[in-house]
C-alpha cells in the first residue's frame, strides 16, 4: 500500500507539473531572452529600471493588459514580457542597446525577432487593444494561402466583380472579437462554396486601411463585422445570416438561388448575363 500510495504521488506531482501555466508577463533574463523570441512570434517587451518605474502605475497597467489578453488566448496570440534593465548587468544592458532602448521605460514590439516601436500611452486599455490589433495583422500576413479574396480600394473591388458571378464581402479589420471569432468560420465556409456548382467567393475588406475608405463610405459601412451581398457586380443586400461556417455555407446557398431564379425588370428569368 505504500508503494502504491508513494506511486500514485509521484503520478500527481507530475501530472501537475504539466500543467503548471506560464505567468501572466513573461520575466526575462539576458539567458533567456533570445529563447522568448523564437518560442513567441509576436512578444511584447517591457523595458523597466526600478527606479524609474516608481510613482507610475506602468507595471500594474502592463499586468492587468497580459491577464486579460491571456484569458482571450486561443484569439489573440500574444505573449507580455518583461526586462528589469538593471545597469551592473552587462547582458541585460547590451540587450536593451541593441533593440534601440534609449530610455527607461521602453516597449518594444517584436514581430518574429524583428522590433518596432509601442507608440501610444501605455495604459491597460492601450496595451490590449495595440496587442489585440498586432495579433491579427500578424496572423493575416503570417496566412499562406487561402480561398478569401482580399479586396483593396476601388480597383480591386472591381476586379472581384469581374471575377465573381456571386459574391459575400465581410467588412472587417484585424483586432475586433468577433472579426477574430468570424476569421476561420468565413475561411471554411470559402472553401466549401469554392465547390458549389456555380461557385459564391467569399471576401473581406480590411476598415483600418486607408484605401478601402472609399468603399466603407460607398456602401454605408457604420460598424463590424457586417456582410454584403453582391450578385453581378450589383449590392443585393446584407448578409442576415448566422457566423459559423455551414451557417453562412446555407444562408449564400439560399441567397445565389434566389438570386439566378428571379426574374428580371422584364419578368424573364437571369441568364447570368446581366450588364454591369
């Protein structure tokens, strides 16, 4: 019984040990600095002295925004860092010359290794919404390959209509919860209607980027994610449907068959010729 009881401790302690999470903010050593880049493409990195930390709420911010961006993980993948600069530290020092800190305290951004600057106040609300919106940008670049048309500005809106007989555009940008949620429903729901007999493409237009202002203003985009529906080139309606993939599958089924089927200004049924 003893061995059996001293057994079954050892499995515990084992098993509790795997699932020992990482805290909230990652501490970093000069020893483990180029380890937190490579193991998390996208990190944020607290540059702090303690002494030029004190009388600033910076450290609390900075952990309350890595609590909450680590409950919404499975979303927003990025990790929270830190990096006490302490001046008889050589390592951590060179460290913090070597990413451009020239003043305590700094957050760098690093994207794959490759730094750029945290330029906004760094309250709680800041840090996750700058982490949120880097998270998305980075999984939309980091994306291989894929059935979702991205349309940029009038001329390729125009393409798309060229291409496409049947089309859903989901106005969207790279850090909103529900656009993070819509992204890998709306990607295989892509896929599937790639396969119907005739074909409904599937696209998006980023509302962050500038180019595509002309378009949000043209079709009266006020919030996100919202679909429309075109059919020839030719705005038929917003996307009432439901956000998961074999609900939007139903729902543009249901849409490019009413669609072909209605009759025309002459009461003769679409040919799928239709002049644009």
């Amino acid at each position: 019984m003893a061995l059996a009881a001293l057994l079954g401790l050892r499995l515990t302690l084992c098993a509790a040990t795997r699932h020992v999470q990482e805290p909230p903010v990652l501490p970093l050593t000069g020893a483990t600095f180029a380890s937190a880049l490579t193991d998390h493409p996208l990190l944020f990195v607290l540059f702090y002295s303690a002494e030029r930390i004190q009388g600033t709420h910076l450290l609390t911010n900075y952990s309350l925004a890595a609590d909450e961006l680590r409950q919404a993980h499975n979303l927003v993948k990025v990790k929270l860092a830190w990096l006490e600069v302490r001046w008889d530290d050589a390592e951590r020092v060179a460290i913090s010359r070597r990413f451009g800190v020239s003043e305590l305290p700094d957050i760098k951004i690093f994207h794959h290794g490759r730094p750029s600057n945290f330029e906004a106040a760094a309250s709680t609300t800041n840090i996750v919404d700058i982490a949120r919106w880097n998270a998305g940008h980075q999984q939309w670049k980091d994306q291989q390959w894929s059935r979702v048309i991205k349309i940029e500005g009038n001329d390729g809106l125009a393409s798309a209509f060229e291409k496409e007989q049947m089309l859903l555009i989901a106005f969207t940008n790279h850090w909103c919860t529900r656009c993070l949620l819509l992204r890998p429903e709306f990607e295989a729901a892509a896929n599937l209607l790639y396969d119907a007999d005739p074909p409904v493409a599937l696209a998006t237009i980023n509302i962050d980027d500038p180019t595509n202002l002309p378009l949000i203003e043209r079709f009266g985009v006020l919030s996100f994610p919202v679909g429309k529906i075109f059919y020839h080139g030719r705005f038929r309606g917003d996307f009432m449907g439901g956000t998961q993939s074999d609900e939007i599958v139903a729902e543009m089924l249901a849409q490019r068959d009413t669609l072909m089927n209605a009759p025309d200004d002459k009461g003769e049924k679409k040919d799928g010729k239709e002049e644009l």
